[in-house]
C-alpha cells in the first residue's frame, strides 16, 4: 500500500510502498471494530448519574389539604412526582457501564482501523518529528505545508520537548505515543501524520497477533 513520506518541514513527498500494512478484504473486521469502539466510549463513562426516588426525597408525609371540597385533584404528598422537587420516576442511578474488549478482538479492530485509514488516504508519513527551537511557527509551518486544514493526530514514538514545547499551544493538534495508541485515537482523526519510526511500530503491532 502507497502512502506519502514528507521531509522533516513538509516541503517535498514520495510515494513509498509499504507492503506490512494489514490488508482486509470486504467486511471483515468491521465487527471487531464496531465492538471495540463502544466498549471504548462505555468505558469512558462515570455512570455516576443518580435522582430521588419516592422513598428517598425528604419531606412529610401529611397530605397537602384535605381529599374533598377544595376543588383540586387529590393528593397524599407533595413528595409525589407530579410536585415540583418531588420524586423522580424511573429515573437514572449509578450503574457500571463498562464492557470488556477481547484482547484479539481488540487487535483485529486496530488492524481494521489502520487498513481503513491507509485506504482513504488519511494517514501520511513524515521521515522525523523535529524543531530546531521551541517556536509555535515551526510547527505550524509544517502542518501548514501536510494538512492545512482540521484537527490533526501526530504519532510517533517518543516525541522530543522541543518538538512538544513548539506544537502544544496549536488547537487543532493533539499528540499520541504509540505505546498508547489504539483504534479509537486512529477513527477518530480526519488527518494523522505518523513519523517512519512510528509507523514501522504500528505496523509490527498490527502484525503481532
């Protein structure tokens, strides 16, 4: 599979093959990775939501006002949920929304979601993640050059601090070692740059199962 290697300031490209890159034929993986990104997102929450139930709202138990002849529909007490402040029906209480991911399950919707993006032409390589100072400008003149334009998702495998110092302070980038990359980082960015050490790393992972 082709994919674009950038010099080091985004000036020039090649075209290189890279022939390790997982190869998928129809829908296979798609499944996994379906799987895989929600047991992300689930995990990713608190489940911490929690409302009053009848029992537990405080207030008395007297009636409001009497059951005839005031002309109002009956009530035994304001903790009732049609009451403003009082019970809520059904309402949400702390739960566990986490699910578990497979381990192979989980290689198999990397290797599906690195195919995909290598597919549409959204991952591009770049031969060094390098600025000579820490400036803004640097960086910003080499995203300029890459992806102009959107979020971008930078991977690499250790990145230097000069190289962080001068990207951190630009919105649209966000950094990602690949030690602790996985297919929801790789889904959920329109435009990645990977270094050609990164790369090599991502692709022996996919391979490893």
């Amino acid at each position: 599979m082709k994919l674009k290697v950038y010099t080091k300031d985004g000036s020039s490209f090649t075209e290189e093959e890279f022939e390790n890159i997982p190869q998928f034929e129809g829908e296979k993986g798609l499944v996994a990775l379906k799987e895989t990104l929600v047991a992300y997102q689930a995990n990713a929450r608190q489940g911490n939501a929690s409302t009053l139930d009848y029992g537990h709202v405080s207030g008395t138990c007297r009636k409001p006002f009497k059951q005839k002849g005031g002309g109002r529909s009956r009530h035994g007490t304001t903790k009732s949920p049609i009451h403003r402040g009082g019970a809520v029906v059904f309402g949400p209480k702390p739960r566990d929304w986490s699910k578990k991911i497979n381990r192979r399950v989980k290689a198999l919707a990397f290797s599906r979601a690195l195919f995909d993006r290598c597919a549409d032409n959204s991952i591009c390589v770049i031969e060094q993640f390098e600025a000579s100072e820490p400036k803004t400008k640097i960086v910003s003149s080499m995203l300029g050059k890459i992806k102009p334009e959107g979020k971008v998702l930078l991977i690499d495998d250790v990145f230097e601090d000069k190289f962080v110092l001068a990207g951190r302070n630009i919105a649209r980038v966000n950094f990602c070692e690949t030690n602790s990359l996985s297919a929801m980082e790789l889904v959920r960015f329109d435009n990645i740059i990977v270094s050609r050490k990164g790369l090599d790393t991502v692709i022996a992972r996919a391979n490893k199962d």
